[in-house]
C-alpha cells in the first residue's frame, strides 16, 4: 500500500502541477495521471483527495510556506517544490493523518523526482521547520492548558 500512496501522491503532484501552469480541470487531469500510473481506486481516491484538498486549503497552505520560508515568496518558488510543499504542509498540518515524518519523506521524494538539485533540501528545511513549529506550538498550549 505504502508504493500505492506514493504513486497516488506523484499523481496528485502532476495534477496539481498541470493545474497550476495550464489552468486545466483537476480532476480530468487526475483521470489523466492515475490512469497513466494503473492506480488501484483506493490509490484514485487518495490522489483525488490530495488534488481537492490541497485546491480547497490553497490559501492556508500557501501562507503557512510563506511564514516559514520568508526569503522565498511563495510565487517565486519554482512550481514543482511549490506543490510538493503545498502537498507536504497539507498532510502535515491539515490533513494530520499520517505520521510527520512519513509527510515530510513523501514530499521531499517529490521534490528529488521532479524538482531541481535543491529542491529536496529546500522542501525538506521547509517541512522541518513548519513541523518544528507545529510542536512547539501544540506543546505551549498544552503546557498551558496543565
């Protein structure tokens, strides 16, 4: 399954990536991607799911990339690591459903797979920092709330 979700999340990035530069439809493009890679439907529904969140929370993640990465504006960012982020902080800080961890790997995969010879570290230092953050964060209300 683990092969599974890691091809649904280079759908998803394709997708994301088709959408951001061409303007396409999302989920044709999906259909496009997923059939292109034989992904099972529970692979569909995962990458599907990933395009439609990551479009619906946009904003959010993007303002989270750009608090965390403040000499790099977010438009500025090459797109590839830009959606490799996007999907990143959106598993890591929305979506919360696989460990931080597994997030950050899955993104800086996507970042080695399709960005530049940066891009791994780049998504990575980014992720890092916004999951450091994150439990700084969680733990100070925590404290808070003893």
């Amino acid at each position: 399954m683990t092969n599974e979700r890691r091809r649904a999340r280079r759908a998803a990035l394709q997708s994301l990536f088709e959408v951001d530069q061409a303007g396409h439809d999302p989920e044709r493009s999906l259909e496009y991607w997923v059939s292109s890679d034989g992904l099972s439907h529970q692979g569909l529904e995962f990458a599907s799911n990933l395009v439609r969140e990551v479009i619906a929370n946009k904003a959010a993640i993007d303002a989270i990339i750009a608090e965390a990465a403040p000499a790099w504006p977010v438009e500025q960012v090459a797109s590839t690591d830009r959606v490799a982020l996007e999907i990143g902080v959106y598993e890591v800080c929305i979506e919360r459903a696989v460990p931080i961890e597994v997030a950050i790997n899955e993104a800086v995969e996507l970042a080695k797979t399709f960005g530049g010879e940066n891009s791994a570290a780049f998504v990575n230092g980014v992720l890092r920092g916004i999951a450091e953050r994150q439990s700084t964060n969680n733990h100070a209300t925590a404290t808070a709330g003893a």
